[in-house]
C-alpha cells in the first residue's frame, strides 16, 4: 500500500490480472458444466465436496462454508439435487437442529460423469499453462490468501485431507 492508501502499480496491475483471471474462469467453468452436463457449477461443487468425505454426507452448516453459499441459497440448491435424486437430506443423529445432506449413488453417477469435462477445462485454462513450480507457487498463494481471510480448516485447500493429497 502507498502512503495515500492506494495500490501500487504493481499492486494494482496484479489485483485486476487476478480478478479478471478469476471471473473468466468462473464463467468458463460454469459454460462447459451447462453445456457438457446440464449442471450450473455450484451444483458440481456441491456433489464435490459430498463426494469427497466419508459417508459421502456433510452438515449443512458445513457445506455451506466449503461451498461458499448462504444456508438459504445451499438450501435452494440441495432442494434441487433433491428432487433430482442426487442428494437426499437425514436428520443428524447427534444434534436434532442439524441436517446432513447424503449424495446418492445417482448423484455420484452424475458427477462422474461430469467429472472428466470439467477437469479438462480446468487443465486447460489453468493447468497446460503453468510449469510445476507455477503450480507450487500457485497453492501457496491461494493458501496465503486463504488464511488471511481466516478460511475454516473445512474449507477447500484448508483441510488436512487436501494438503495430504497435494503432497501425494
């Protein structure tokens, strides 16, 4: 930061590189899962993280902050996985004021299915244009960034199951 409380030029140079860079990516994510799998792409993340913990089954309140999404909006989202038989929501048998949200095998299917296409978009405007210390250097600034938005440990790239799988 300057003394009059604005970005340097390389501050700001970076700051528009990386918003642009993560809004055109964002869209670009969502086309190819519309276009390839009907799917918008926070119905992808949803069965995503579902996928990738045990049980296959998350608290609501939880998957709420590791999809980013108000619990009205991740509400509105589920109802729709819902009726499509991808999730299915349970009472938590441990707190009567929870929800879990399950994927189910259908929904599973789904995401398989829509897996490949969108790991190939992802390679393709992000990864086939980085060298392998990009990559490295790229994981810790999202991680940096992370921490210091005091991101909760469940949050993507904050857990220890992901930081086990990076080092795989």
């Amino acid at each position: 930061m300057t003394d009059d409380g604005w970005l340097t030029e390389d501050q700001l140079e970076a700051w528009l590189t990386f918003q642009a860079a993560t809004t055109l990516l964002d869209a670009a994510l969502d086309r190819q899962l519309q276009r390839d799998s009907g799917l918008p792409h926070t119905y992808y993340l949803i069965l995503a993280m579902l996928s990738d913990v045990p049980g296959r089954t998350l608290r609501m309140s939880d998957l709420a902050v590791m999809t980013q999404s108000s619990q009205s909006r991740l509400s509105h989202a589920v109802s729709r996985l819902e009726s499509n038989g991808w999730v299915s929501r349970v009472p938590c048998p441990d707190d009567r004021r929870s929800t879990l949200a399950r994927l189910t095998d259908a929904g599973f299917e789904v995401l398989a299915a829509a897996a490949p296409g969108h790991v190939a978009t992802v390679r393709c405007h992000v990864f086939d244009r980085l060298s392998a210390e990009q990559v490295g250097q790229l994981r810790d600034i999202g991680a940096a960034i992370l921490e210091g938005l005091d991101a909760p440990a469940a949050f993507p790239g904050r857990s220890g199951q992901q930081e086990a799988r990076l080092a795989e």
